[in-house]
C-alpha cells in the first residue's frame, strides 16, 4: 500500500508550556481507516491539526501526498489542505448561512477570490453541491440555514463540504462526540461508505470501542502526547483500554 | 529577594508617595481655604515624601497593605492603622470636593426663581420659529446620519486589523494590531466637541465641521465595537474555512463576516443614536445645526425661542432611542 501521510518525530508545545505532541512518527497508508483513541488531552486534536498545519508544529516533519507540509509556502499549504477534508466535533458550519452556501465553501480552495468574495458561484460548482447534499440525503434542506438543523443534520453537511474538495482524505475530529449513538453511527456510515467505495483515506478520532471496531482498520492510541498502541481494533482487550484511558475506565457499548 | 517581589515593593512605594502627596495636598487646602495658612506645594512634595517613606518602612501604610507586607498582618480594618488612614483619606476627599464644587444646597432649593424665565420659556415656546428650527433639525439629523454612514467603512476595515484572534502573532501581525489599537483609543478618548473645535478652526463653523467631528469619533468608536465583536466569533468556523485550502481573505469573508453583520449593524444604528444626541453638543462648539441654533437664542435670552428648541430636541432624541432600540431587538432575533 502506498503511504499517504508521514510524520517523523513531531512535537508540538504550545505557547501556555503545555507539551501535547512528543515526539510522534506515523506512517498511514492509502485506504485506511485510523481511529484516533485518547483520553482528552491526549493530543488527538493537535495532532490531527499539526498535520495540515491549523496548528503550527514545534518541531518535526509532515509529509502528505509526497509533499512537505511543514516548510511549504501559503500557496503550496492552501493547496494540499484543499486535497483534504476535514469534520469537526461541534460542525463549524456558517450557522447564518444556508447548507447551500456552506457546502459551496468548501470549493474555496479551487476557486478565484473575487467569484469567492461576490458569493457568485459556478453553475457547475452549484449543481456538484446540491448532488453532495443528496448523497448525505439533505437535498430538501438547501435553502436552510444551518442553525436550524438538528445536530445530526448539520455534521451531514459538513461532510457534503468536505466533499466539495474532492480530498484524498479526511480527517475528523471528534465528528460524533455531540450527537446521540444512533445519529453518531448514521454520521459514521458516511465515512464508513467513502471509505470503502472511494478508497479515501480516513483520520478520526474517537472514544467510542464499538465504532471504532465496526470502521476502523487501525487503531493508534495516544496518551500524555505520545502514541502507546497502534494496531489492529481487534487486539484491544479490557487490558489495553484501561492502559490508554486509565485504571477506572470501562468500556461503553453504544449499540 | 525575586524579581516578582521587588516590583511589588516598587509599586507599593509609589502608591504610598501618590496617597501621601495627595493627603499632605488636601490638608494644606483646607489651610489655606478655612486658616488661610497658604503653604508652598514644595513642602507639600517633601513632607508627603517623609511621611510616605516613613509609612513604608515601618509598613503602616496602605500601599504596603496592598501589596502584603504591611506589619498589620490580616487584622480586620478597625484595628490597624491603614483601615483608619483610608477612612479619613475618603473623608478628606468628599470635604475637599465639597469645597471645590462649591456646592451650596441653599441656592439650590431657594433660587429656583431664577429658573422661572427657562421654565416659562418652555412651556410657552414659540412656534413662530419652527420652521427655522426644522431645518437645523434636519441639519443635525442629516450631519449624524452622514457621519455615522462615512464611518462604517473605515471602522470595518480597521476592525479586522485590531481584532486579536485575526492578527498571526508575528511580529508584523503585532505592530498593525498595536497601532491600530492605540490610535483608536486616542482618538476615542478625545471628545467629539474637541474635534469639533478643531474641525470649526479648520473648514469653518458649519455642519461640515460637525460632521467630520462625529465620522472621526465614530471611526475610533465603531473600530472599537466592531473588532471586539470579531474577537467574540466562534473560531471553529474560521478553522474549518482554513482547512479547505481557502486564502486568509476568503477565510475572512466566508467565516467572519456572515457572523458580524448583523452584531455590526446593531451597534452602527447605536452609533447613530448616539451621533444624533452628541450632534447638539457639537453644534455648540461650532458643529452647525440645532445646537448652534440653541446656542445662539440662549446667548440672546430668547427663552421662548429656547423652549421650543429644546422640545424638538428632545422629540428626536426621543425618537431615535425607541427606532433604535426596536431595530436592535429585530437583529438580535434574527
């Protein structure tokens, strides 16, 4: 398998002292499916962050798609963010703006400023966001503002967002850690589909066992900034999740 | 002894010399006022001096209290010498402002005769000027509408500049931030009716002059208001335009925008509102419009004439907070 990101001894500290990424070398390869595990704090989000650069490493290197992130000019970086697709906990969407528009904005990186700036959209880039928001089945809610959707609703379109960029990847950060077990496995049947349909490769992270066992492909564990298991969800025993999430933690099933 | 430590000593000192002056100051005022001992404001410096080093380093001041080492401890403030120095210094103050204002309730409750022209005035304007005093009216409308509208543009521009979360923490991104900043809050803190003596000098007394006086002050106002607004987005959604590869202009417009406007627009008809009421102060100081009116009608003892004014201003100021007030509500909701 081709790899597809690289990362050899990445640290991050940040201003505050806080040391969250010490010392990370991670090899993922095209199609996989890695589900981030980690207590809070753990250094999932800077390290999903590190890798695109909306956080800025310490020291290190990140090679994605054969390309340095990490000394890569604003030009270069827009244009290997716009190759990923990237999902967050709390959506991030404009919540003034309609699921149209939002899902549209995820063509920024490929369109001119000034067709960005007067809002003034292809046809074609039109007719791509409404066919992304039937794949994610929100169709009829184009013409809504995002803020009233339900939960659920809302990370949809942040997928048909993603979507917009044609990525290579996606990295999700926490994408269902705000919704209800039963909307957060309809939002990771999304993944799950591009995934395996479109052999897009897939970084997200997570606290429930049951969904990564049902998605993921790799397990990488992180703890205190350093990663302290990485294989396959089928070796993790009761014994290895008390090690990554700590003596008093028990497994949840969410299904 | 550490760094930390030492500052604080420092600034313990300096509070005990700023209390002790001001203390020795108030005493020998009142001197001179109820003795007429007149005291030369050297010794006034050189004993408060004294009594400040002494206090410090005995540690029975307030300045060592604030920054804990008085000897005093933690007694409660009955029972040491700063809680009563701190008493009689508030003492001090009120007795000395007294003087200083020369407030005098006598006049206040007998005198009222005196009001009785202004009074008469009011509630016997005269209407044979209103349409006079319309036209400055709309003079002083028309000056904060133009003022407030030329303002917008500058301030939005600006506020991106002086936004914290904006600006990369380099040191470019840091100097810009700074400076727009500081001259904001310079020119903030200059009154508008100074600016309108300034402007009267420099393109002459007229509502052009008014107008400039308000549109700066709005500027450093609105800049104010807008950027801290901007500081106030949610930043996931700037993280999530970042992260499709959008430019920081694209980020700016896509995600900063669509969550300021209509904050923006609340504050701008505020803003408004506000330039309307300030337009009359100005246009005494040379701003044109319904304040020059007032001006010169009160210079005249025209009171009749003054009533009529004062109820038109109060009409429109009146006006404008309930337009205002109502137009916000509708954004906020929206």
């Amino acid at each position: 398998m081709k790899s597809i990101i690289q990362t050899t001894n990445l640290h991050k500290t940040y201003d505050s002292g806080t040391h969250a990424l010490k010392g990370i070398n991670l090899t993922i390869h095209e199609g996989e499916f890695i589900i981030l595990l980690g207590l809070s704090g753990s250094g999932k989000s800077t390290l999903l962050r590190c890798l695109n650069r909306l956080i800025e490493p310490s020291s290190g290197d990140v090679t994605i798609l054969d390309q340095d992130v990490v000394n890569a000019n604003p030009a270069q970086l827009r244009r290997i963010r716009r190759q990923i697709g990237m999902i967050f906990q709390q959506f991030n969407l404009i919540k003034n703006l309609s699921s149209l528009t939002n899902v549209l904005s995820g063509k920024l990186g490929y369109v001119s400023l000034w067709h960005a700036l007067a809002f003034n959209h292809q046809k074609d880039d039109v007719a791509e966001a409404m066919a992304n928001l039937n794949r994610v089945g929100l169709s009829e809610f184009a013409r809504k503002k995002t803020k009233n959707l339900s939960g659920g609703q809302q990370q949809r379109v942040a997928i048909a967002r993603a979507l917009m960029q044609h990525p290579k990847m996606i990295f999700a950060d926490e994408p269902v850690a705000s919704l209800d077990p039963a909307t957060a496995d309809s939002v990771m049947k999304y993944l799950g589909v591009l995934n395996h349909e479109e052999n897009m490769t897939v970084v997200c992270s997570l606290h429930f066992l049951s969904l990564a066992r049902k998605y993921g492909t790799r397990v990488i564990a992180l703890k205190g900034g350093k990663i302290v298991f990485d294989g396959s969800p089928q070796e993790i025993d009761e014994a290895r999740f008390q090690s990554i999430y700590g003596e008093d933690a028990e497994e949840v099933e969410i299904r | 002894m550490n760094i930390e430590k030492v500052k604080k000593r420092v600034l313990s000192v300096i509070l005990d010399l700023v209390i002790s002056v001001y203390f020795i100051g108030c005493i020998a005022y009142l001197a001179n006022e109820w003795a007429g001992l007149s005291v030369d404001l050297l010794y006034v410096v050189i004993v408060g001096v004294l009594v400040a080093v002494v206090q410090n380093i005995t540690g029975y001041s307030i300045g060592c209290w604030g920054y804990g080492f008085s000897a005093e401890g933690k007694k409660p403030w009955m029972h040491t010498f700063w809680g009563w120095f701190l008493v009689v210094l508030i003492i001090t103050t009120f007795v000395v402002g007294w003087i200083i204002v020369q407030v005098n309730p006598y006049k206040f409750f007998m005198k009222f005769q005196n009001a009785g022209t202004i009074v008469n005035g009011i509630f016997s304007p005269n209407l044979g000027i209103l349409s006079e005093c319309l036209a400055a009216l709309a003079e002083t409308i028309y000056l904060a509408l133009l003022a407030t509208v030329f303002a917008i543009p500058f301030a939005f521009v600006l506020s991106f500049f002086a936004a914290r979360n904006l600006m990369p923490h380099t040191l470019l991104g840091n100097t810009v931030y700074l400076i727009i900043r500081t001259i904001a809050t310079i020119f903030r803190s200059i009154e508008a009716v100074v600016w309108a003596i300034i402007f009267s000098v420099w393109v002459g007394i007229g509502p052009y002059a008014g107008m400039l006086a308000l549109m700066v002050h709005s500027i450093a106002a609105l800049t104010k208001l807008y950027s801290e607004q901007i500081e106030n987005i949610d930043h996931g959604t700037v993280e999530a335009i970042q992260a499709t590869g959008a430019t920081t202009l694209q980020t700016w417009v896509y995600a900063v925008v669509p969550q300021i406007v209509s904050p923006f627009l609340a504050f701008t008809i505020y803003r408004w509102d506000i330039n309307v009421r300030m337009a009359t102060i100005v246009g005494f100081v040379g701003g044109g419009g319904i304040g020059l009116l007032l001006l010169q009608q009160q210079q005249m003892l025209r009171w009749h004439n003054v009533g009529i004014i004062i109820w038109l201003i109060a009409a429109v100021v009146w006006t404008m907070d309930i337009i205002s007030a109502k137009v916000r509500e509708k954004l906020q909701n929206s």
